[in-house]
C-alpha cells in the first residue's frame, strides 16, 4: 500500500484527477463534494480526533484555559498577537478559516497573521521560532519534537473535533482505479479489527484516534 | 551546536546497525540518481557533441530549448511532469505518477540540458584541434562523434559529475512527482525534508551527513579515475 501524505485540499485533488485509489481525509464539507460531484463513492466515518489551540507560555493574548475557540481566537485578533496559519486548504487550515468566518473576522492581510503555506510540522517549527499561536491536531502535537516555549493553551471545545473520513475514489469515473485492494483497506478501517488498531495507537502512551460518536470517550484528559 | 553531536551519532547508529529504512532511502537515492545521470549523459552527450561539429536541422531549436530548461525552476518541472504523468494527463495510462520512474523522467529533464551544454562547450575546444585531422581522415558524422568524446573522455567525468551532483541533491521536483511515499518514493533529501518539517532536526542533520559524504565518496571516486586516465 502506497501513502502519499498531503493536506486534504490537496488529497480531494488528487483523488479528483484519478490519481488515487483512496482517500482518508478530514473535512466534512469537502468529503460531501467530492461525492457530489461523484469523484468518490462511500464515505464512511473512521475515527476522530481533536485540535488544540498551542501558543506561548507567555499567553499575550490571555487564552489559556478557555474552552471556548471562538472566544480565544477573537482575544488573539483584538491583541494582535502572532498566530500562524497553514495556508495551505489542508483539513485543520479549512477548520481554522471556518472559526475565523464565525466571528466574521478576515484575519489574511492582518501583520499578525502569518500565512505559512505548510504541512503541520513545518507550521509548528515556524510557530516555535515566532512564538505564535497555532491551531494543531493533538496526534502532531504529540508526535512534535522541537517544542520550544509552546504548550497546549485551548482544548475541549465540541467544535475542535475532527473527525475523519475514509472515502473510495469512483471507479465508474476512474477504470483504473484498484478497486478491490481499495475496497479491502476502506472496510477493514470501519471493522472491529482496524477499529482496534485505531484506539490502540499511543504516542507516549496517550491514545490519539478515537471511535464511534464523540462523546463516548472523551479525547482530552 | 548539540545537535551536530547527536546527527553525528545519529548517523553512525544508522549505518553501524544497518536500520532497513535507512538502507532503503540511500539505495533509492543512488538508485534514481544514477539512472537518471547516465541516462542524460546517453542522450545529451552526442547531442552536445553534435551541436559543436555541425550544422543539422533544429540546431538552433536545441540550443535554445536546452539553454532554457537550464533556468527553469526544478519545481515548475516537477509540476509540469506531475500534470502530464497524472490519470487525468496524456501520459496517464502508464500509471507512472507517485513511482520512481517519475523521479527519473523529472530529473532526466533536469540534467539533460546541464550535459548537452557542457559536453558542447568540451566538444567545441576539441573539434577545433582535432576537427581538421578527422575531417581530413573522412570520419562520419557518429564516428567523429564517438571519437571527440573518447579524447575528452576526463572532462566527461566532470559532466557526469556535475549532473549527479545536480541529481542527488534534487528534491523539489521528485517530491511533486513522487509523494514521497514511505519505502517506495522517499530518497535522502526527501526525508530531510520530511524530518525537518517534523522538527526531527538531529535526524535531518544525520541524514545530510551520509549524503554529503555519500557525494564526497562519488567525487574522489571520479577523481582518481580520472588521474589514471591522464597518464
């Protein structure tokens, strides 16, 4: 099996163009297009995690402890302090825009707002050296090194969770297309026993994925 | 600075164990780099030694269209293979995007124009002392040919060289073309690139390491073959 790991902006297209035979993304509302515009059939719910609003100890724009997103991003913006954005139409970078519609704030132009353009990592390593805020998923959180003076300052908000879809490109629009290997990969995601793996994934022995409807188990501590 | 001691100690647990990952990425490097540099030398070679001896139909078409995929940005070229390799592009039923054989079709377009310009540049010089003398001896076109690269056959190693330079150190192009696919498509400066976006900075360093001195062992190989051949 051949992983080719990119944004889901980034995925959606490449899926759009035939170029591959699966997809496991995070965006909801991006996932419903593509199926409407039938470049992919049978979406199914895999796993969700959370995001976690990361920042500097510092905290100069008072956030830490907040449980509500919104609020945190609308104290960043009224501080104008350094927030680092992914730019790049991945799944946290949709998720993070869309908070920003919410409390109809255009943060893109604004001198404290850095459009990176980046994976997540490269997005961490550049906060870490600006000292900015940035929104994150906990599992790359987890999994980053270079950590510098930034912490987890938000998390627990219902709207931070991010759950993940497994989608199979339409092999009708894509003859090429592996359909039965794909097919085998997309079940075997939602059976007991890749449900298992999924839970049973720790990094520092904290879980990172969890399943079934949020709620059922709590993903921060 | 203690990161250099832990990429170096980084660097000799990865060799010294032999880690399969490791062993994987450097043969992949070789590999597409190898490939891609003998295949520009096959192509580009005669074509730059061409350029020099005659006047043939499109010569000035290929001097221009050689001199200008000089400039062009790697990852222009990268894109430009990933459209035209993709599905849903005209070479898409060969199914070749996201595979190494991308890598070295990106690279091959890379490298070819830095080898047709030198060994043209190479070719020029010698077809003025010996071009007389092979004209004169009635040798054909593809003989001349043969012939001006064997006596310049040490300036060859340069090109070769400096096109496998170019070639192992290429990471924008193969990572647009090949998706850096984890044990399939991922070479030295692909997982650079990856670890360093990772914040693994000691792991990224030590990974440079092998690979400067992998080029260093590839530059002092050549060189004493090339002293050889001098004498």
């Amino acid at each position: 099996m051949h992983v080719v790991a990119v944004g889901t902006g980034q995925a959606l297209a490449i899926g759009a163009r035939g170029d591959a035979d699966a997809l496991l993304v995070h965006d909801r509302k991006g996932e419903d297009k593509f199926i409407a515009d039938r470049n992919g059939i049978d979406r199914r719910d895999v796993m969700y995690n959370d995001f976690v609003l990361v920042g500097p100890k510092s905290d100069p724009a008072g956030v830490k402890g907040l449980r509500d997103v919104q609020e945190a991003f609308a104290r960043i913006a009224h501080a104008s302090a350094s927030f680092a954005s992914r730019g790049d139409d991945s799944g946290t970078n949709r998720m993070e825009l869309r908070i920003w519609s919410l409390l109809d704030l255009e943060p893109r132009g604004a001198s404290w707002y850095r459009e990176l353009g980046s994976g997540m990592g490269a997005t961490l390593n550049t906060a870490v050296e600006m000292n900015a805020y940035v929104l994150t998923d906990r599992a790359s959180w987890a999994h980053f090194q270079n950590r510098g003076d930034l912490a987890i300052l938000v998390e627990g908000d219902k709207r931070l969770l991010n759950p993940y879809g497994s989608i199979l490109v339409n092999p009708a629009k894509w003859p090429n297309v592996k359909a039965e290997p794909a097919r085998i990969w997309h079940e075997w995601l939602t059976s007991a026993d890749g449900q298992a793996a999924i839970t049973s994934y720790r990094v520092n022995g904290e879980q990172l994925f969890f399943v079934g409807k949020p709620g059922d188990s709590a993903p921060s501590q | 600075m203690h990161e250099v001691s832990r990429a170096l100690a980084l660097a000799l647990g990865l060799i010294g164990r032999g880690d399969q990952e490791f062993l994987s990425i450097v043969r992949l490097s070789l590999g597409v780099s190898l490939t891609a540099t003998l295949a520009a030398l096959v192509i580009g070679a005669p074509l730059g030694v061409a350029l020099a001896i005659s006047r043939f139909r499109g010569r000035a078409g290929l001097i221009l269209t050689s001199n200008a995929l000089l400039g062009l940005p790697p990852v222009v070229v990268g894109l430009c293979v990933y459209l035209a390799l993709s599905r849903s592009g005209p070479l898409g039923k060969f199914g070749l995007l996201f595979t190494p054989a991308a890598m070295v079709v990106a690279q091959l377009i890379l490298l070819t124009p830095i080898v047709i310009a030198l060994t043209h540049r190479m070719a020029a010089g010698l077809w003025g002392e010996y071009g007389g003398a092979l004209m004169v001896d009635g040798a054909s076109g593809p003989r001349s040919i043969a012939i001006i690269l064997a006596i310049g056959r040490a300036t060859m190693l340069t090109v070769f060289l400096a096109a496998f330079g170019r070639a192992i150190s290429e990471v924008g192009a193969i990572i647009v073309v090949g998706g850096n696919i984890r044990g399939y498509t991922r070479t030295m400066t692909t997982a650079i690139a990856l670890e360093t976006s990772k914040g693994e900075l000691a792991l990224a360093l030590a990974l440079g390491m092998v690979l400067i001195a992998l080029s260093f062992a590839v530059n002092a190989v050549a060189f004493l073959l090339a002293r050889a051949w001098r004498k």
